[in-house]
C-alpha cells in the first residue's frame, strides 16, 4: 500500500474528523505553493496530488487551440520583493506566494514610491489582508500588500524585483480514471490554479483526492473521472481534447471551497433538474440540507461544462458561496480558516452523492393491496399506539406506498422529504424481507 494511502473501508463508515485530519494534512501541504495557470507550481501540486492518487499528467504545449481560447505561454516566477531605502524587504514573495499579482511581468528597477504605489494593490475595507491579483492574459506587473503596510510606506526610491518569465512551454493538469462496470461515467473537478488560498481551492483538490482514493476499493457501476486542472483554460482545453468522449458523462460536480464551517451550497447545473441536482438535494453534510441555488453563468468551471455547445449536467458544490465569505481571494482564506471536521463531512457529503448515483433503484411493492404486516417480520414495533411515527417505519411506508414499479428511490426521497440514505435503507430491509422486487434488474412483478 502506498505509504499516502488510507488503509481499506469505506470512508462514509469512518469518523468524520478522522479522515478530515488526512484531508487537512494534504491540504497543508498544498498551501504554500505559488500556483497560476501554468507552471511549475501546477507541477509541484499534480506531483504531491500523485503521491494519493495515480495520477495521468498531461502537457499541452503554448499556442495549441482551445475552442476560442489558446493555450497561453507558461509563466513561472523564481522571487519577488521590495525593498526600501534602508533595505528592508517590505514586500517578500516568501512571507506569501499572493503578494505578486499572479501571471506579472519580469521586474529589475528602483522607483519612487509614487510610481510603485500604482503597481500595488490593497484592500482598504479588510487593511489587514493581502488580496489576491491576477493578470493572466495581459502584460502587465503588479504587488499586493495589506492596505495598513501600504500606508506606513515612507518616500523614497524601492528597489523592486519580480523574477519572472514567460516562455513557450506547457499548460499542466491531471486526470484519474476509476472504472466501472459500464461505460458511463461521473465527472469530478476542481481548480488547481490558485496559490496560498486553503478554502479556494486547496480544500477541493484535497477532498476529491481522498475520494478518488476511496474509490480504488469499490466496484462501481459508473467509472470516475477526476480532473485538476487550471480554472477556465484548463478545463476547456480538456473539453476540447475529450470532445468524442463527452457523451458518456452522466452525472458531473466541480468541487471548490468545502472545508469552512458554512453551507453547504449547491448551484445546479443549466439543466435545472439534472439527476445529480436531485441527488445532491437528497443527502445531509452535517445533518442540514444543501441549500440549493439555481445555475449562473459565472463562478468555476461549471460554466464551461454546461455552455449551451455542451450542456453537460455539472453543478457546483461548495459549503461557503465563493465570493459571499470576507476571506474569499485574501490571505485570509488560510489553513486556520478551514477545519478537518468541515473537510471530513464535505467528503462524507461526495461520498453520500456517489452512494445516490450507484444505488438508486426502482421497486416494486409485492404485497400492494393494504399494508404488509410489518410486525411479524421484525421491522415494526411490537408495542403500539404511540403518539408518533418514528423515522424507519415512516421510511417502510413510504417506500411501499409509491413501490409501483414507477418510482426510483430518489423519488421517493423527493417525495417524502427524507434523505436518500433512509429510503435507501428502508427499501434494501424491505426487499431482504421479501416485500419488494427490483424493477431496475428486471425482477418480475408478482
């Protein structure tokens, strides 16, 4: 066994904050790395990504076409400060990887402070936090610094350096196929272009890792597509070398910002009523509902899945909305700011939606004319008149009322307002008691 690996077992069956203690490891070891849309920071994170999850990597050379977009030229950075007059560093890539504007151009010179302070970026509303910049697709150069920093610079000439380059070289991202038993497929995503932010996004690159790793231990019936790649380019490009392939995804999620301590949210895909919109609204993350928010055309990479020359069925799932949290793209947005039991109960929540996709069934009730006796087959009370009804037998009868041959367990979920996970189990003691057959597997009706 890989020395990165989790020993055997289904995760949905561990402590919540046992496996969110890996998943937090994982994500601190990503948090520092200096990460754009290429690069060697790409690398560095598909390299560790790889010690989990055998990962496929793939290079896409400078200039190749992507739809409407091109692969730009590949942009690393080897240091970046400033100093004052005195020689003290008051800006130092090292202290954070966000204090250079993301994609700038090379910088070797001495400036007044008037002309370096239009290069620097702050935000006055939080004056404590280093915003994070970026500049992909221009020739531009730029620092960001907390507003208070800035405002203590004193006149004078800075000596600034931004070493970086900007070559023809590669666009770098990662795939992990797990099959299944036919040839359809689930797509997973996440970003993999952001530098120094925990929750955005080194918290979805670490989940989906660990769920991928789960994964190695299942038959499934769906094979698993896992995807880190650069935000927007990266996932293009992907579409745009998989395209005679796309018609196998059936179900799809890009996972982002899922180890804070809110949500969780869900934005459903274009099509609205998809069926991994309905499972995702089926299952719990620490015993709440998903809120559900209708699709946008901004945010991640679902909104490049579901353009209308796709319209694959992805949605977006996060615990903070990305953009609603005041640590959202600061250096706020650190490993204190996510937790390993948010981590672990946003990898129970996938895990719960894998269970959905995999195990949804439709059944048929056997004894459809009144009620089945539940009593003498173990799964009723033998002590009666009870002012409720606790949740397993309103789950029993649930299920044997809409059992028609017509309705899929997330039906009936849906139906009755309660979690998949319950109707789920109800239907499978059910069908073990001989009260239900499986329409799916074309049991007879009888």
């Amino acid at each position: 066994m890989n020395a990165r690996e989790i020993p055997p077992g289904r995760f949905a069956e561990r402590d919540d904050t046992d496996i969110g203690q890996h998943i937090y490891a994982l994500a601190s070891r990503l948090f520092p790395i200096c990460r754009s849309i290429t690069g060697n920071g790409v690398r560095d994170t598909l390299g560790i990504l790889q010690e989990y999850v055998g990962l496929e990597r793939h290079e896409v050379p400078t200039g190749t076409q992507a739809f409407d977009w091109t692969v730009p030229r590949e942009w690393n950075i080897r240091n970046a400060y400033v100093k004052d007059a005195s020689g003290r560093k008051v800006i130092d890539l090292a202290e954070s990887s966000l204090h250079v504007m993301s994609y700038s151009t090379n910088v070797a010179r001495t400036m007044p402070l008037d002309e370096l302070k239009t290069h620097i970026h702050t935000l006055p509303e939080q004056p404590d936090l280093i915003p994070y910049k970026t500049a992909y697709y221009t020739e531009e150069w730029g620092l960001c610094m907390s507003h208070n920093r800035f405002l203590a610079l004193e006149d004078g000439d800075y000596e600034v350096l931004i070493d970086t380059e900007k070559t023809d070289g590669h666009l770098s991202y990662g795939e992990y196929f797990h099959p299944g038993t036919t040839d359809r497929e689930v797509l997973f995503s996440a970003h993999i272009c952001h530098p120094s932010l925990a929750n955005d996004n080194c918290s979805g690159l670490s989940v989906l890792a660990f769920i991928a790793q789960a994964l190695k231990g299942r038959d499934t019936r769906y094979g698993y597509r896992f995807l880190f790649a650069p935000g927007t380019i990266g996932s293009l490009t992907w579409l745009s070398r998989n395209e005679d392939r796309l018609d196998r995804i059936d179900h799809g999620l890009v996972v982002s910002c899922v180890g804070d301590a809110g949500g969780p949210n869900y934005k459903r895909s274009r099509r609205g009523n998809a069926f991994i919109d309905r499972a995702v609204a089926s299952v719990l993350c620490d015993g709440r509902k998903p809120n559900m928010l209708d699709f946008s055309p901004y945010g991640y990479d679902e909104r490049q899945f579901c353009s209308p020359g796709f319209n694959l069925p992805v949605g977006l799932l996060q615990r903070s909305v990305f953009g609603t949290f005041p640590e959202y793209h600061t250096s706020a947005d650190n490993l204190d700011f996510i937790r390993p039991q948010h981590l672990g109960a946003s990898h129970r929540m996938v895990m719960d939606i894998i269970d959905v996709l995999e195990n949804d069934w439709v059944p048929f009730n056997l004894y459809g004319k009144g009620e089945p006796q539940l009593g003498r087959r173990g799964l009723y009370s033998k002590i009666g008149g009870h002012t409720s009804t606790g949740m397993t037998i309103m789950s029993y009868l649930w299920v044997l009322n809409l059992a028609d041959g017509e309705h899929s367990l997330l039906d009936i979920a849906e139906r009755s307002g309660m979690p998949f996970s319950a109707i789920a189990r109800a239907a499978q003691l059910l069908k073990e008691s001989g009260l239900l057959s499986d329409v799916t597997a074309g049991e007879a009706k009888s």
